[in-house]
C-alpha cells in the first residue's frame, strides 16, 4: 500500500498530539503516596518548625530565630502533647523524652546528642504540652577527630550556635504506659535554620 505525504503528515500529527496529552497528563499533581509514608513523621516542608502525630501524641520540634539571625537569638525547643480522651496518661523515657542530634552542614559536622538513661515516669495532661529547651551537646575524640572539628565543638559548647547552617533531626523517644503494657513510640522532624 503506498502512503501520500499528506498521510503521513497526519500521522506525525497525530503522534505529537498523543505525546502532548500524554506529557500534560503527567505534570499534573497527584498524591506521592511512597513519599507521604517514608516522610509521615513529618508535616511540612522543612523549615524552622516541624508538627507531627502519630495516635493520641503530637511532637512539635520548633527553631525561633530573629530577623538578624544573630547566635544570641536562636531558641531550639520541643513540645509532647497528649491529645486523646482520656484525662492525663503516664509516659516512661530516659532522662528526657527530646532528643536534638543536628549537623552543621556548611561545614558539614555532626553533632550528637547523648543523655542518661535512667527510667523517668512523666505524667501528660490532656492540651498540656510537655516542652524542653535544646542547652547544647556535642562530644569529640581528642585522637580521632580533625582539629578543625574538635575546636567548632569546644567553641560551640562555649558560646553556642556558630554561624552557619543547621539541620536538626529531631524526635521523642518514649513509652506510653497501657495498664501493665508498655507502648513504644518514636516521633521525628526535622527542622532547618541558618545563624548569621
């Protein structure tokens, strides 16, 4: 069978409007259903404050930071809350529930977090946020570790967030005491912040 040009232009036609409809089809925005669940311990786009729930519990990880940015201005702190139905409930964790393990990423240097680990008993009322304020952590290894970052730690424990970028990785780890059972629970989020 022999084919015209103006047969053949229609066909050319035609696979470019399916290509168009098809590439349109696409860009429009649906669910990420695999990024929804991989991230479902955070709320949000990271930013300076982060909210996330999981059950009968909301964590909230939050940077306050002041127009300047200045190291003097920077407030890091978490908030569990109970939301359920019942009154007030009791929880068990380490020394505290809050955990604020971070990196410097302009410099690239982590910065753990590390505390006791004897079992506290707290008790939640309903609406009542538990809230702790982050005082610093950060550990080296005087044999280990470059100099460059055993002396950004000391200078950090000493006068606190250093200019730069931070990326806190935050969570509560705890348990929610069921009658004899224990319940164990980790929240996370992250939040961002730059000090000037």
């Amino acid at each position: 069978m022999r084919r015209t040009k103006h047969g053949v232009g229609i066909s050319l036609l035609l696979l470019v409007c399916c290509v168009l409809l098809l590439s349109a089809c696409g860009d429009k925005k649906k669910p990420d259903t695999a990024r929804s669940q991989a991230t479902a311990s955070q709320t949000g786009d990271i930013g300076s404050s982060a909210e996330v729930k999981d059950d009968d519990f909301v964590y909230r990880l939050v940077a306050e930071t002041a127009e300047d940015q200045a190291a003097d201005s920077v407030k890091l702190y978490a908030e569990l809350e109970y939301v359920g139905d019942q009154d007030e409930v009791t929880i068990t964790h380490a020394m505290s529930p809050f955990y604020f393990p971070m990196k410097e990423t302009t410099r690239g240097y982590g910065i753990g977090y590390m505390m006791d680990q004897p079992l506290i008993t707290t008790t939640l009322k309903k609406g009542e946020p538990l809230r702790e304020e982050y005082h610093g952590s950060g550990g080296y290894s005087e044999d280990q570790d470059p100099k460059d970052y055993i002396q950004f730690i000391k200078d950090f424990g000493a006068n606190g967030f250093l200019p730069g970028r931070y990326e806190v990785n935050g969570f509560a780890d705890f348990n929610y005491l069921v009658g004899e059972k224990r319940e164990p629970h980790k929240l996370s989020a992250t939040v961002v912040f730059t000090v000037k």
